[in-house]
C-alpha cells in the first residue's frame, strides 16, 4: 500500500541539498510526485509531496531527519485525506504597490473576512524600472465560497488599493 507524505525542507543553500532528499527517497522506493522549492535570504526552502510504501515511510522518515546533521529540517506529515474541493470559484488575484510592511495582512484580511481561501501565494519584491524603488508584486490563486459577493470583494480590495496606491487585480480563472 502507498503512502502520500507532504515534506518542508528548509536549511542554508548549497549545492546538492534537493539531491540528498531525492536520493532517499529513491532508496526508500518512493515516487517524487510534486514540488515548489526556492532561494529565499540566503536559505532554500521547498515543500514537496511524495508517494512511499507505507512500510518503507518510518525508515525514510528516520532517514530524513539525519540530514539535520547536514543542515538540513525536514518535517513530514501524512497526506490528509482528499476531501470535497470546497465549493466556490477560483480567481486569480494580482498586487503591485511600492513596497511597505503590511500589505499583505491588508489584503489577506479582508479575504478572509468574506471567508476567501488562500490555494497559492507568491510575492517578490523587485526595483521598480524607472524610479529604482522597491515594488511589492503578488499574485495568488483564491476559492471564492458561493456565500460571498464577488463585487463586494472587489470593493473593500479597490478601497485598500487607493488606500496603498497599488494596482489590485481579482479576476475569474
């Protein structure tokens, strides 16, 4: 029987680091099913999910947790159980403000105040072309419950856009 384990690794970046997690679990007779990994501040950072014989998953877990002698963290959980998508639908929502702090507990504060899910967030913050200030971008993928009105949602995000002077896009997927 298989087993679904979702992992964080986290440690310094250098070179080999997605390499020794791949060995083992390889060696464990796992199946590298999907993954999302990156240099952040000097750190590489990543969360993967695999699929490993069930008996096979303590001795990799074991395995895992070696790397810390290697400047490695790695955490593994068990899949939880695919439940029903939550109904709703899917928007993209794109941010682009002068960079400050808070942006994105404004933001992700009133999506959750009408109950919006968070599925996938990503935000960088780069020099802006003309002006050499830093630009916040951010672009995340939302589930919208049906109880929720889209326009109202669009509102209080217009509202904090002039708030912020930023550019908020929420669009249907």
């Amino acid at each position: 029987m298989l087993r679904a384990l979702v992992m964080t690794i986290i440690g310094e970046d250098r070179p080999g680091l997605v390499e020794s997690v791949a060995a083992l679990v390889a060696g464990h007779g796992g199946n590298w099913l999907e993954s999302r990994m990156s240099r952040l501040g000097g750190q590489f950072a990543g969360i993967l999910r695999i699929e490993i014989p069930s008996e096979a998953e303590p001795t990799l877990i074991q395995a895992l947790q070696s790397l810390s002698a290697r400047g490695l963290t790695v955490v593994a959980h068990s899949e939880a159980p695919e439940s029903a998508p939550l109904p709703g639908h899917r928007c993209v929502l794109e941010v682009v403000a002068q960079d400050r702090p808070g942006i994105v507990r404004q933001i992700t504060s009133a999506l959750a105040g009408y109950g919006v899910n968070v599925e996938d967030l990503e935000t960088e913050c780069e020099s802006a072309a003309m002006s050499g200030e830093t630009l916040f971008k951010a672009r995340a993928t939302v589930s919208i419950p049906p109880s929720a009105d889209t326009s109202a949602i669009r509102q209080t995000l217009e509202k904090i856009a002039a708030d912020l002077i930023a550019e908020v896009r929420l669009e249907d997927v």
